[in-house]
C-alpha cells in the first residue's frame, strides 16, 4: 500500500482516535482538576494558543514547494528555500517570545479582576511553559511539513498516533497521583518536544535533507508570503472563532464560564471534524470538475451529490444531540455544564449549512478565490465577537455564543451571494434538493427522541444508549428508504459489504 494511502487511513484513525481520547478522558481531566482550575487550563491555553497563528501559515508552504523542488529535481533551490523559511521561523519566534514576555508581566491587569492570587499565580507558570512549547512548536512543525513535501506520510501521521496515546496514559497517571494544570501543561511540553525531535531526527537523517542558505532571493520570500498569507488569514479567523471567545469569558466573568464554554466548543469541534472527515473521502473526485472547466450547473450537481451525503450524517448527529445531549453532557461532566449543551447545539446548527457546502470551499481553492471567504469571514467573525462581548452581562457563556454564530451565519450569507454570482452556482436548486427532504425528516425524528425522553425517564448510560440505539436505527432505515437516492443507496450497500467481508475474515 502507498504512502499516500497508509497517510490517509492514519489520518482518519488519529480524528478517530482523538475524539475517542477526548470524549474519555474529558470528564476524567473536569473531575480530577476541578472545575475551577480546569477553566483556568482551558483559558491559558486559548490564550497563548491565539499566538500560534503567528506561524503565517508557513507549514502548507513548505509542503508546496518542497514538492516543487522534489518534481524539478533542484536540491540546492530546496536547500535554499528550507534556510530561507527557517530564518523566517527565527524571526516569528523572537516576535513571539517578545509579545508573550510583554503578556506575562500584564497577565495582572488582564485577568486580575476575574482570578484569585493562587489563580494567578498558575496562570503565570503556565503561561510561560506554554510559551516556550509555542516557540519551539512553530518552527518545529516545519519537519512534519517537509515530510509530507517529501510524501513520507507515515512516520509522523504515527508518531502523532503514539503520542496521543502515551499522552493520554501520562495524564491518567498525573490526575491519579493528584497532579494539576501546571503538570497537564509540562506533559504536553515534553510530548511536543519529543515528536518534533522525533521528526527532526527522520528528515535529516532519513530523508537526507539539508538547510543551507545559497542566496538570499527576496522574490522567494515574496511568493512565500503572498502564498501563506490567505492560509493564515483563515487561521487567525479559526482563533477569533473559538479561543478568542475563551479569552473574552476570562477578562469579564471567571474560570467555571470559561470551563463551560470550553467543553461546549470542544463538543461542536468534533461535529466539525466528523464532516470534514467525510467531505475529504469526497473531494478528489469532485474536483476533476474543476480540471475540466465545469459549468455552474454541473458544480451545483456535485455540491449537492457531496452536500446531500455529508447532510444525512449531520442531522443524525444533530437530530439526537438537541434531543439527548443535554442528558449526555450530564452523564459525561456533570450538572455544572449543562450550557455546554446550548453552546454545542449553537455550533452545530451555525455550522451546518457551510459543512454541507464544503465543497464550494474547494471550488474556491481550485480557482485562486480562497481570498475572498478568508476576508469575509475574519470580518464578520470579528464583529461576531464584537456583538459576543456586548452579550456577555446579560447571557454569560451563551451570549459570547450567540455573538460569533451571528457573525458566521452572516459571513456564509455573504458567501452564498458570492457563490451564485461568481460561480454561478444554483443555490435555490442546491438547497431543494439537498436540505429540504432531510430537515423534515429531521424534525419528524426530533419529536420522536421527544417522546423516547419521555418513555425513558432514567438518567443513566444504559438508559441513555438505549435510547440512542433505537433513535439511530430508526433514523438511518427511515432514511434509506425515504430519502436516499440511488447513489446514497449504493455507498451504504458497498459500505456493507465491506463489513460483512472483513466479519467474514475475522471468521
């Protein structure tokens, strides 16, 4: 099997696995930290986390242009450009480390009124840990981009395997022994610091790469800034989305809202995470399209082919999470985090109409128009979280919610009018085909998880499987043959078959 291949099945087994991990060992992190100080570790490291996206989105460059210099054969324009980017990795750190010194000596002023002393005291010594992992972490990083430049998938796709598990293993013992956040956030130095090492180690010695600079050439360091800027313009947009909302919650409430938050994030994560999973299985035939100068019909045809696939999964999803998440959410944390469950379901109805348009996303990359969403989108999150900030005093967590999904909702508005006019995308037809079936059916199943809440009336985790058992096999037979076309009939019987092929095996 190829690398590429093997690459793949490592990816979709580390989502898996994370979300296995985190779901695990979420509750075992609240309980054994407190709720308290496990808001404080949310908050520090949403804090220092924003700065991540001063990397500029040097790795996806890496990755373009190792892969360019690999096809032409040049290992001098290759040793070059790497030397090149580490000078600018050293320029970014020394930024960093500057920002993040000027921080610390302030943390005081910024969340003096919302931490007590022994609060602030952690938040310091985590602060500066988490300050040198992020120093180290950016340019690091770089060694996992070469290898994927290189198309050696395998070796970091498991190495960050083996690291989620010994992580996981590592805080089991920390919170065993009564360990706290300061402990959580040094394991997580020491694992970083090992597999960038790790991978240090492959790319020069395996890979035989070098880093030598032959000629400074301002033009490289032109196409290299004018290439990551849009990348890491959506990145800083994906901080403004979740970590800055954490921050916001710190300065102006306390540590158990940030906590609260946190977790309802980190639910809507996974939501996300699940549909990207399933939209990558998709794309690579889908984009042949664009390859092959597609009109705006046919693109609507394969946005709604991949939209209509990617929707049926969402709504199982968010059909039995706004009828059993809330009982979940309590089973999983506790009672204390019952708003979780209002911040998650906010997340997952913003974010499911531009999932099931993630395609379009695509279109727009394969076209050189990724620009357009990066600015619409950090605009309107911005005033997003503007609005968020006002709604704090009144609505607490949900406020800062409620702030950012207007500001999402009204960016991908904005990105559907751009759609229709620039691609000339059939929105109205999109949307018929693909929404209009499925979300009733959705409310239909709704009322039904209603009525099983009402039957089932212990708060327990049998009771609570149950349920969504019978809720799940309704929902997917409901579906097959109600609303799957030939197509959705077709992936689920080969999906199926394969099932029943490798039982046969195991047999």
């Amino acid at each position: 099997m190829s690398q590429l291949k093997i690459g793949a099945l490592l990816s979709y087994g580390t989502i898996f696995l994370t979300n296995v991990i985190g779901i695990v060992l979420t509750p075992f992190i609240v309980r054994g930290l407190g709720d308290s100080e496990y808001g404080l570790y949310t908050l520090i490291g949403a804090f220092i986390g924003t700065m991540a996206v001063l990397d500029l989105g040097l790795n996806n460059t890496i990755v373009r242009y190792v892969a360019k210099y690999r096809a032409e054969e040049d290992k001098v324009g290759e040793a070059n450009f790497l030397a090149t980017t580490m000078y600018i990795y050293g320029v970014i750190t020394f930024i960093l480390l500057a920002i993040g010194i000027g921080i610390y000596f302030n943390l005081e002023k910024i969340f003096g009124d919302a931490l007590s002393l022994v609060e602030l005291y952690k938040a310091k010594v985590m602060f500066m840990i988490l300050l040198f992992n992020i120093a180290v972490t950016i340019p690091g990083n770089a060694f996992e981009a070469i290898c994927n430049g290189y198309e050696h998938f395998v070796y970091p796709k498991k190495m960050r395997m083996i690291r989620y598990l010994i992580r996981s293993a590592a805080v089991v013992g920390l919170l065993y022994l009564k360990g706290g956040a300061i402990g959580l956030v040094v394991i997580d130095t020491i694992m970083n610091l090992t597999i960038i090492g790790s991978n240090g180690y492959y790319v020069i010695k395996k890979l035989n790469v070098h880093f030598k600079l032959s000629s400074f050439n301002k033009k490289l360091i032109k196409e290299i800034f004018t290439y990551s800027f849009w990348i890491f313009l959506m990145g800083l947009v994906y901080q403004f989305q979740w970590r800055t909302g954490q921050f916001i919650l710190g300065i102006k409430t306390d540590t158990v809202t940030v906590a609260i938050f946190a977790i309802g994030v980190l639910l809507g994560t996974y939501y996300a995470t699940f549909a990207t999973t399933i939209t990558n299985l998709l794309i690579p035939k889908a984009m042949k399209l664009v390859v092959a100068n597609a009109s705006g019909l046919e693109i609507t045809e394969m946005a709604t082919k991949i939209g209509r696939v990617i929707l049926i999964l969402l709504y199982l999803l968010l059909g039995g999470f706004v009828v059993f998440g809330k009982e979940f959410v309590v089973l999983w944390v506790g009672e204390t985090y019952v708003n979780s469950w209002v911040i998650a379901v906010l997340i997952m109805v913003t974010l499911t109409n531009s999932l099931t348009l993630s395609f379009m996303t695509s279109i727009l990359k394969a076209k050189n128009l990724y620009k357009f969403k990066s600015v619409i989108y950090i605009l309107f999150v911005a005033l997003g979280l503007g609005l968020g900030y006002f709604l704090i005093d009144r609505f607490q967590e949900i406020g800062m919610m409620l702030g950012l999904c207007v500001g999402v909702l009204t960016s991908q508005i904005v990105l559907n009018v751009y759609f229709v006019k620039v691609l000339d995308f059939k929105i109205w037809k999109f949307y018929k085909d693909t929404f209009l079936k499925g979300s009733l059916f959705l409310m239909v199943f709704v009322l039904l998880g209603f009525y099983l809440n009402i039957f089932f009336q212990n708060y327990n985790w049998p009771t609570f499987i149950l349920k969504a058992a019978i809720f799940s096999i309704l929902y997917v037979f409901a579906n097959y043959f109600f609303v799957f076309n030939n197509y959705e009939k077709q992936l689920t019987n080969k999906a199926l078959n394969k099932i029943i092929a490798l039982k046969n095996i195991i047999k």
